[in-house]
C-alpha cells in the first residue's frame, strides 16, 4: 500500500460521503463541516532501541468527529500507514458508530512502523512514548482508542498503564480491548467476527442464502478474519479460500481450518499452508464462491478485479476494500455489498460495552455481552435494509444515509458555536 493508495482511502471517504450527503440535500455548511476532521495531531518520537540506537517514529491522533459523543477508534500500527489513511478510517468511526446508534464520535491513530520488526521491549517503549504524546488527546470522556491492525490487548493495557500513570490513578475506560483480568469484556476479541456473521445471517436470510453449504472466501487471517471462519464453519459454511500478506490457499472441497491454524501459529501466515492449492491475494479475490470476506486493508476491490468477482455476496470484515467505482460495478451486476461500517461495527460495540462496565465497574458475562451485540446489530441491519428499499439505494448509502443523518441532526440540536 502506498501513500497513494493512502490517499485514495481519504478521496474515497469523502466520495461516500459527498453521494449521501447530495441525497440527504444536507446543509452546504454541514456538508462542509462533516467532510473533513475537527482534530489533527502527527508527532514525531524518539524510541531507544534494543542496542542502544535512537530511532524516529512518526505517530497520529485524528478525531473525525465529537458531536454524538467521545471520539473512538482503533489504533493501526503498520509500516504503509500515513495521515491520510487515519483521516479516512476517522471518518468511518463517527459513520460506524452512528449506525449502530451507539454515543461516540469517531477517531483513529496509527504509527509508521512493522511491529513484527520489534522486539516486545522496544514495541513497549513506542506504545508508552506514544500514548504519553497522545494522552493530552485521550481520556475516559474524550477519546477512547482500541486495538486495530498491529495492535493487540498487551498494547492497550501498556496505554491503559501509562496513561493511568500520568493521572495518578487506575483509569480502565481510558482504552477498549483491554486483556480481561484489568478490565476488559468478555467477548471483546471475536466481536467483529460475531457481530459480522449476525449480519451475515439476517442479509443471507434476506437474499434467500443458506450459509450452511455456503462457499466462502476471506481476505486477511488476523483477528477478524481467523475467527470469521471459524463462525462460519461452525454454521456449516465451507471455507474454500483463504490468504493473508504472504498469499494463501485454495480447495474448492474446503480448508481444514485446524490444518490451517496449526500452520499460522507455526510460520505466522496462511501461505504454504497444507491441504489446499497455492494462491496469490489478486486470485483470491476472483475465485468461485457465495460469500466474499474481504478482512485485510483497504482498496482491495477496485476497478481493477471488480468485474471478475464471483461472489454473490461481499461482507467488509475489513474498512475501506471497495472503492466506490468499484462498488458502481459491483451493483451493476447484482453483487450484494454489506458495507463496512455495518458489517464490522461488532468491534466497536463491545468496545461500547467494554467502556460502560469499566466506568460503572459492573461487569456482564459472555452470554450478556453476545446477547446485546445480536440486538443492537440486527436491530442495525434491519433499519439500514429498510432505508436501502425505500431510498431504492444500496446498503452503503443506505448506511451513509442513516449515519450522516444522525449526525448532522446531533448538530442541529447543539447548534453551532458559539
Ligand atoms: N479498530 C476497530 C474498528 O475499526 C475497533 C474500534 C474500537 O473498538 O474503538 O472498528
């Protein structure tokens, strides 16, 4: 991905944006406001290396928008990153969020850098040194980040620490996707992929699609990915294809997922896997199948391959792979598209019930948690649905319709200060 691809992330946001907010007929002065972030933050930081050398970092704090509540969203850390990509996945956090009705604005940070590079020590630093940077931004009742691509629960109890330092007392609801034993949820690690495949279900059952023998594909074997398909094997659905950074494998009978994990924990990527024929990710995305899991990064699905994909339905695991002249394409030839900000905004919801027992240090079991998240993203997928057949539009403007909505409304009541 380069700062190119980055780029168009952003133009490609802001495009989304610009359709629902022409059906919408939204104020030009919201327009205005909503199409860009309200916060900016870069910050270049010095880390102490292993051997001794100092290196330079570059790390990000952008929040999109605070009027419907606190700014949330994930923390990236990836080598190809850049401010660009952090404007655009800001821009769908308040969209996201606003789907699923839940109080926040939307935010995202990253830093420039491959954490596989890093020894645990050297990772521990940057994380400190960075949240020490951002922590003039963050708080409980500001700005709440979370895990995203590279970053994982060990990395949000060090923010949780250092930030908690800083203030002189323990405070868990700075950050989500803590580890459990200091305040995490109870089902907050497979939370995207739950809150995906109850998604997946109610378009399934719309579209009149069995999962259960369903052919499935997926892009990505991280977090969400790797545990979308082991929900979707459970239901009986046959992964045929999957890949990762490395490349991936094909077997039209279906992976055995155990072979698969085996050989993930082993070497670290999906590539050369047994059981199934070698496959780049550009074959990947066009082989045979019902269901398409694009879990990866962004503009995956472009002009490029749009036309080629075989899949009758796409679910984005992942923000941004489809880009909106790929999505023209996708709609022209009867392509169903569940858009990112419904698909995947399990991960933020739990992070929302994560955020509420810390604050009220009431904690809920894994059923309550799980039971909560099928409510809130069904109720989600059934409001979006309903928009989409009314405004005759697809599920993404129809999303966009319904969030932007939302949010200029926030505004309409606040009004404009001062
Ligand atoms: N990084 C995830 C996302 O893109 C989760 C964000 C959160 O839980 O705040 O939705």
């Amino acid at each position: 991905m380069s700062s190119v691809h980055a780029e168009n992330a952003y133009r490609n946001a802001q495009r989304q944006f610009d359709i629902a907010a022409d059906i919408l007929n939204l104020d030009h002065g919201y327009r205005k406001l909503l199409r860009v972030p309200h916060r900016e933050f870069t910050v270049n930081f010095p880390v102490k290396m292993d051997d001794g050398r100092v290196e330079m970092f570059t790390g990000y704090r952008i929040q999109h928008n605070l009027t419907r509540g606190p700014a949330k969203g994930g923390i990236r850390y990836h080598p190809d990153t850049d401010i660009d990509e952090v404007r655009a996945l800001a821009m769908l956090m308040s969209w996201k969020c606003a789907v699923v009705n839940i109080p926040y604005g939307g935010a995202k940070g990253a830093v420039v850098v491959d954490p596989a590079k890093l020894s645990l020590g050297e990772v521990e630093r940057l994380t400190r040194r960075y949240a020490t940077e951002i922590s003039f931004m963050i708080g409980p009742d500001k700005d709440i980040p979370a895990p995203d691509i590279g970053t994982n629960a060990q990395i949000m109890a060090w923010i949780m620490d250092t930030y908690s330092m800083h203030i002189g007392h323990t405070s868990p609801a700075v950050v989500t996707g803590k580890p459990i034993n200091i305040g995490g949820s109870h089902g907050r690690r497979e939370a995207t992929a739950r809150g995906l495949v109850y998604v997946l279900r109610e378009a399934c059952e719309q579209a009149n699609i069995s999962i259960a023998g369903a052919k499935v594909v997926i892009q990505g074997y991280g977090n969400v990915g790797g545990t979308s398909a082991m929900l979707l094997e459970d239901m009986g659905a046959k992964i045929v294809g999957v890949a990762d950074r490395g490349g991936g494998v094909y077997n039209p009978k279906g992976i055995d997922l155990r072979v698969l994990q085996a050989h993930y924990e082993k070497t670290g990527t999906v590539a050369g896997s047994p059981g199934g024929d070698e496959i780049s990710n550009a074959e990947l995305l066009e082989l045979p199948c019902d269901i398409l899991i694009p879990a990866a990064i962004e503009n995956q699905i472009t002009i490029r391959n749009a036309d080629r994909i075989k899949a009758r339905i796409i679910i984005e695991a992942a923000n941004g792979p489809t880009t909106p002249d790929a999505d023209t394409i996708l709609f022209d030839r009867g392509v169903l598209v569940i858009p990112d900000i419904l698909a995947n905004a399990g991960g933020v919801t739990v992070s929302y019930f994560e955020w509420v027992q810390g604050l009220q240090e009431f904690f809920w079991t894994e059923r309550e948690v799980n039971a909560q998240l099928e409510r809130i993203m069904v109720n989600a997928f059934e409001t979006v649905h309903q928009m989409a057949q009314s405004r005759r539009t697809t599920l993404r403007t129809a999303a966009y319709l319904l969030a932007v909505d939302r949010t200029a409304d926030a505004y309409r009541v606040r009004g404009i200060y001062p």
